[in-house]
C-alpha cells in the first residue's frame, strides 16, 4: 500500500485548525472587496494600468490576488485533512470527484446567475470554482500516487506551465489548460479565465503539503513560517532577474514608486510562477504565524472561512442586486444602461466602494455565523458540498 492510501483510521484526525479558517475568512474578505470594486467601482481605468491608475487602485486589486492561491492550496490542504477522516483512499478520490464535479455544474449555473441575471445570453466564463472543481477531478486521481509524486507533479506543473507560454495552438483543449481567452462551444462564447494547469499543481501541492498540518503547533508553524519565506525569497530572486516566471517582465516606470509596482504586478491569467510564488508565500507565514488565541476580529474571519462557499454564492447576487438598485435609484433603467454602455460601471469613487465593502460583510456575518453552527451541529453529507 503507498503513503497515499493510507486509511484513516490508521491516523486518528486532528481537531480542526481554526488558523486554516481563519486565513481562508481574511481571503473570503478581500474577495469580497475585489467583486464589489467590479461591481461598484469606476470600470475606465484598470488597477493594474501604472500609467494611469493610482497606487490606492493598484494596491486595491494587488491585495486580491492571494485569494484564488490561497483557496486552491488550502483546499489541497483541507483534502488531506479530510482524507484522514474517511474509511479508506477509495472514499476519499469519490469525494473529490463528485465535489469537483457539483462545483463545475455550480460555476455553469448559480455563480453565472449571481454574476450576471442575464443567464439566457450565450457566454460562459470560467473562473475559480470551476478551477476549483477541475483541481479536485485531477486530485482524485493524483492522490493515488505516493505523496512524494503528488510533490513532483504539483511542483512541475507550477513551475514548469510557464515555459510553454510560447507555445502557439488554436484549441479550445489548449485554452482551458494554460491559455487565457475565447472560443466558441456551438453557439455559446466561453472565455477561460482560470486555465487549469497552475491551479491543478497548486491543489496537488497543497494536499502534499498537508502531513505538516499534523505535527505538533511549535513544529508546524516553523516549517510553515520557512516554507513561506522560502517562496517569498526566490519570488524576489526571479522576479528580479526577469530571467524566467512570467511572460510579462517588470519594466522602469516614470512615476516615482511606480517601478516597484511593476515588478508586483505579475500575471494572474494562468498565475504565473513568481504569481503563485508572490501570494502562496506571505499565506503560507501567516498560516505559522496566527496560531494563538485569535481577537474578535479573527473570530468573525473564522466564520466566514468555516463555509467559504456559501459565503461565495451568496455575496455575487448580493453585490449584484445593491448595485442595480443603487443604479435605479439614481437614474433609473436608463442609469443601469448608461453604466454597461459607457464602460464606466456604477462610477463610485475608490473610497465610497471601501464603505460598500465593509457593508456587506456586515450583512453577508449574520448567515455565515448561522449557517457555520448549522455546520458544526450536524452531520448531514450534503453539508460536506457547502
């Protein structure tokens, strides 16, 4: 029998780390703040623009970039945790493959629909619950191998996806693996924003990654405090030397500051390497880092990372809604036209979409916290899928 199938009742699981949930509610948190500047912010000028966006909108769009690392790894990490609880390897790889499959079918249908109410219209955009759900296919099958394979590929697939960037294929196989764009399906356009490749070896290192989760506290958290400064350093070496780690190299810039800005400003569609290298980093210490007791502020985070997707489902409609009402109220129908037309969006400026922000994780608190101790007193398996 290999490392990898393992049962788990060999192991006795561990009480639930509330450090993991904790992170994953501060990401869940900066999501939020992400969507509600696309959904409320002033769409004329893109964050990642160093000739025209200001450093609060480039910092604005940069702090949501450890979201989808930090979901795709920690569900790596929380699928090895997860293992260790059921009879055996066989029930863990169906898991994966029917949690996999019921987040693709999500991403199709409820997360189109809280993105766009306009479900009819003939577009799909693939993004990070479809990775998600992809990533978990794949580790059903990768987990099979030994531990140390799901390292390898996990490390060659991150970083090795970007040598072949220059690769030049038409295919629609080609796009949803490792080149972001368009294609047609029949008569539906589907856009891949999240191609697979780096989130499929982010997932299979996380789940690699998880015996560390089992050590002892003292022990767990110097080894991820110096596995993340470990990604935090060769981040700076690659980045630096522009040699290798993504297709668009940091360049000097006119506006004072702005050059350091540049090198922060790496790809995220795929993530490149110094990408994943830039986000996991930081993730990884602060997952050594916030083990003690946690302040009210951490518990409330906690909440929001004990159902992850919950909270994702229901905050897309939420911001949704609020910015067509807001649209009526100040203009009507003719409001909500002119913002989609003139590619301007709702218009708010950067300060008020903070405020709308902290809005709505007020709102978005009461129902994770419910559905969190729904969670928590019960054992229904459908709870396992939200």
């Amino acid at each position: 029998m290999t490392e990898g199938t393992d049962p788990a009742s060999d192991s006795p699981a561990r009480p639930r780390l509330s450090s993991l949930d904790r992170v994953r509610g501060l990401v869940m948190a900066l999501m939020a703040l992400d969507h509600t500047r696309d959904f409320f912010g002033d769409w004329s000028v893109r964050p990642t623009d160093l000739a025209r966006a200001s450093a609060a909108l480039f910092f604005t769009r940069w702090i949501t970039h450890f979201c989808a690392p930090t979901f795709v790894l920690l569900a790596g990490v929380s699928a090895y945790l997860h293992e260790r609880k059921l009879a055996s390897g066989a029930a863990s790889s169906r898991f994966l493959l029917t949690r996999g499959l019921w987040l693709i079918v999500l991403e199709l249908t409820v997360v189109r629909a809280g993105w766009s109410f306009a479900v009819h219209t003939p577009r799909v955009t693939l993004q990070v619950i479809w990775a998600l759900g992809c990533s978990m296919v794949a580790l059903a099958a990768l987990r099979w191998l030994p531990r140390w394979a799901i390292a390898v590929v996990g490390a060659l697939l991150c970083a090795g996806h970007n040598a072949l960037d220059r690769v030049e294929w038409s295919s629609a196989l080609w796009s949803i693996l490792h080149v972001s764009r368009r294609f047609n399906v029949g008569g539906v356009r589907v856009f891949v924003l999240y191609p697979l490749l780096p989130w499929i070896g982010l997932m299979a290192l996380g789940y690699a990654l998880g015996p560390v989760f089992e050590r002892p506290d003292r022990q767990r958290n110097r080894s991820l405090i110096a596995l993340g400064a470990g990604c935090v350093a060769a981040f700076a070496a690659l980045r630096l030397s522009n040699v290798y780690g993504d297709p668009a190299p940091w360049t000097a810039q006119a506006r004072a500051g702005f050059t350091a800005l540049s090198a922060l400003n790496v790809t995220k569609y795929p993530p490149s390497l110094a990408f994943l290298l830039m986000t996991v980093g930081p993730v990884l210490v602060l997952l050594g880092v916030w083990s003690s007791p946690t302040s009210a502020v951490g518990d409330r985070l906690e909440k929001f990372g004990r159902v992850p997707l919950f909270f994702y489902v229901l905050h897309l409609p939420m911001l949704q809604l609020s910015a067509g009402l807001y649209l009526l109220a100040r203009g009507g129908v003719a409001a909500i036209q002119s913002a989609v037309t003139s590619g301007r969006g709702t218009g708010l400026p950067l300060s008020a979409v903070y405020l709308v922000w902290v809005l709505v994780l007020l709102a978005l608190y009461p129902a994770c916290r419910w559905f969190s101790a729904l969670k928590q007193r019960r054992r229904d398996w459908w709870l396992s899928y939200l």
